[in-house]
C-alpha cells in the first residue's frame, strides 16, 4: 500500500516483492523470486530472452514470441503449435522429424530417421539415387526413378513391375532367372539355372544340340529336333552285319514314319514308327528267303495254294499297318477312353481296305523280283492282264476307304488319319509298279534327298500371275 513510490531500485523484502499489487512499477530486469517469474498476469513485459523457468518455457500462451532459434525444451520442440517458425535446418527431436505435419520444408538431403525414410507421404523429393533404407528400396511406389542399373535389394531385383529396364544380361538372383515374364530377352544361350532350362516356355529357341538337362531330354514335346538318335540305334543294333541277306534300309523307313505322322511335334513317334519298320523289314526278308511266317510257311510247305480272298485277309497282319496304327495311335491320342479301344475292333473295314491297298502297290511293285527268284506263279493268266487286275481292285479299295473316312464314325480323328496316311505311304513307296524300298537308287532317293538334305529354294520374286 505504501510502496508505490520507493525507489524501484530499492531493495525489498521477499513478502513485498512477491506481492502482485506493489510490484507493478519494478524493473522488469531486477530479479524476481521463482513464483513471480512463473506468474503469466505479470510476466508480458518481460524481455522475451531472459532466462526463464523450465515451466515457462514450456507454456505456450506466453512463448510466441521466443527467439526460435533460442535452445528451447524437449516439450516444445515436439509441439506443432508453436513449433512452425523453427529452423527447418536445425537439429531436430526423433518425435519431430517423425511428424509429417511439420517437416514438409525439411531438407531432402538432409539425414532423417529410419521412419521418415520408409514414409512414402514425405520422401517424394529424395534425391533418387541417394542411398536408402531396405523398406524404401523395397516400396514400388517410389523406386521408379532408381537408377535401374544400381545396385538394388534382393526383394527389388525379384520384383517384375520395376525389373524391366534393367540390363538383361546382367546378373540377377535365382528368383529372377527362373521368372519367364522377365527372362525373354535374355540370351538363349546363356548359362541359366537347372529350372529354367527345363522351363518348355522360353527353352523354344535354344540350340538343339546344346547340352540339357536330362528332364529336356527325355520331354518328347521338346524333343522335337532330336531324331539323331534313330542313327545310334541302329548302329548298336547292326542288323546288316548281323545278317547278310538285310536290307539296310533306314533312311527309307523313315521317310515311310514321315508319311504316316507328319506333325513337327511328334517326333518321338515318328522314331517309335521307323524301328517298328526297320523290325518289320527284317521279318520280310527272312520270309522271302527262308519263309518263316509262320502261315505262309504252312502253305509253302504243304504245298496249298491259298485263294485270293484268303491271301488279302492275311494281309491284314502281314503288311503291318496294324503295327504302325497300335504305336503310333496311342502316342498321338494321350486319353483314350475305353470305349474308343472297343470300338476299334468293331469297325476294321477302315484298317481293312487300308491294309489291302498297301499289300497290293507292294506286290504289284515286287512281282517281278519275285518272278526272278521263282517264288511267282503265273499259271494261266499273262503279267499284263493279272496286273491291270490288281491295279483295278486297288482302285476299288480306295474308293472304299475314302467312303470309310466320310462316313459318321465314333472313331477319333487321330485315328481315321493315321489309317489314311499309312494307305499313303504305300502309294509313295510302290507307285507306279516300282519298288523304291528294294531299290532305293530311284524316286526314292531323290525323294530323301530333297526333303531331309536340299533346303527349300528361296526365290526373290515370286510371279503370281
């Protein structure tokens, strides 16, 4: 009450000081006990970089004004409040650098914290090439203007969405070797891993030749070009050697599988048909010399001579059709039903005539060497007559097996074709009264030569007038 005109720089007692009501007019940078510091009624006027209390410091009504570049508390710096003036470039709380809130106007360069770097919100104007967290080289969302030839993480380099441009011949991890969206462009002969060789997809333009692994190998849908081994065969097997009256004849054979199956992809069955043919071959000429199937051989030694009728009924078996449809069919048709198989025998008028037309052109085309060695009897009809004979009903049979295809059947398709080729390839073999698998120097030969040997001639102007 009586102090409103002492000396401001007068000393006082701590009661008279502390008290509100008199201490109006002190100077505001005399010292002050702790309570009147922490006041806020009587605390505006205060030099704002005065050392204040912890707790002041820390109020936000009365700090608006502090000198932001002040070191304030750890309270204040994590309160976005009062927290907007700092400086960005200053050292910062793992709180406040963790607070997308604030630290837009961070330096993008600058050091941040393991959270701030994984942030996708925040890390958009990231020096792209600057090194990164695993999480952050991990994110797709935010690695697309990563150099693509840096060094990446192995969860990156496994990643196909940001994979693409990357070098296709460099080295990637297994993962990526092995993935055959991203493998297209690599060099197809390249060493690659064991999955990706037995891969069928992307293994189409490797070189045949070239060493693969045993699953390739024995994959007959892959093996397409692998045909050489019918060669080996047939040297281990050395029939010719083995015995002298063979006819070594395996080019021919061949040629006669061709005819039958002509799909590129079914290799394998094509040498399944050939040493079929090779054995069939064997036990014709064992026949022709020493008469050893085993009916003719009955008939041979008893002296009958069979009926035309029941001649052509045994060459059903003889001329080996059957064989060739009973390997070949189940290696082309995979499922085959039961009632597929039962309904073969219940309609052989198509293996029939098939049969009949290929026995005729062999006969027709060997007769004469037949004659020659004697095994030909022309008891009462001229060779021209019997063979215009034979020509007629060879043209008869066909008719019939051209009716047996058109015909509504319950027969697979794969079926009905490998029965028509067969008839065919005896039309190749045989025509014109010729023997080509006896005497191979011929048609046959050109033939052999032009399809496996001469490639096919390319003209540069092709006149379609």
């Amino acid at each position: 009450m009586y102090n409103n005109n002492n000396d401001s720089d007068a000393p006082t007692s701590m009661s008279e000081r502390q008290n509100p009501m008199y201490n109006n007019n002190n100077d505001s940078d005399a010292p002050t006990s702790m309570s009147e510091r922490q006041n806020p009624m009587y605390n505006n006027n205060r030099d704002s970089n005065a050392p204040t209390s912890m707790s002041e410091r820390q109020n936000p009504m009365y700090n608006n004004n502090n000198d932001s570049d002040a070191p304030t508390s750890m309270s204040e710096r994590q309160n976005p409040m009062y927290n907007n003036n700092n400086d960005s470039d200053a050292p910062t709380s793992m709180s406040e650098r963790q607070n997308p809130m604030y630290n837009n106007n961070n330096d993008s360069d600058a050091p941040t914290s393991m959270s701030e770097r994984q942030n996708p919100m925040y890390n958009n104007n990231r020096d792209s090439n600057a090194p990164t967290s695993m999480s952050e080289r991990q994110n797709p969302m935010y690695n697309n203007n990563r150099d693509s030839n840096a060094p990446t993480s192995m969860s990156e380099r496994q990643n196909p969405m940001y994979n693409t441009n990357r070098d296709s011949n460099a080295p990637t991890s297994m993962s990526e070797r092995q993935n055959p969206i991203y493998n297209n462009n690599r060099d197809s002969n390249a060493p690659t891993s064991m999955s990706e060789r037995q891969n069928p997809m992307y293994n189409t333009n490797r070189d045949s030749n070239a060493p693969t692994s045993m699953s390739e190998r024995q994959n007959p849908i892959y093996n397409n070009n692998r045909d050489s081994n019918a060669p080996t065969w047939w040297e281990l097997l050395a029939l010719p050697e083995k015995l002298g009256f063979f006819r070594d004849r395996l080019l021919e054979n061949y040629l006669f599988a061709i005819g039958v199956v002509v799909e590129p992809q079914y290799s394998l069955c094509r040498i399944v048909i050939t040493k079929a043919m090779v054995l069939i071959t064997a036990m014709d000429d064992i026949y022709d010399v020493h008469y050893s199937y085993f009916r003719e051989a009955q008939w041979f030694n008893s002296g009958y001579t069979p009926k035309f009728d029941e001649y052509l009924d045994n060459a059903l078996v003889s001329v080996g059709v059957p064989l060739v449809l009973g390997l070949s069919y189940p290696m082309i048709q995979q499922h085959i039903s039961k009632a597929e198989i039962d309904l073969i025998p219940e309609d052989l008028n198509l293996l029939r005539w098939a049969s009949i037309i290929f026995r005729l052109y062999n006969d027709l085309a060997t007769s004469k060497a037949e004659q020659q060695r004697g095994t030909c009897q022309n008891p009462s009809i001229s060779e021209e007559v019997g063979a215009n004979h034979i020509r007629d009903l060879i043209s008869d049979a066909w008719k019939e097996l051209n009716a047996e295809c058109l015909k509504p059947t319950s027969l697979s398709k794969h079926y009905v074709g490998l029965t028509l080729n067969s008839a065919r390839s005896g039309v190749l073999m045989y025509h014109h009264d010729f023997d080509g698998f006896a005497v191979p120097r011929s048609r046959t030969s050109a033939h052999i030569t032009s399809i496996f040997f001469e490639p096919v001639p390319l003209k540069e102007s092709i006149n379609l007038g």
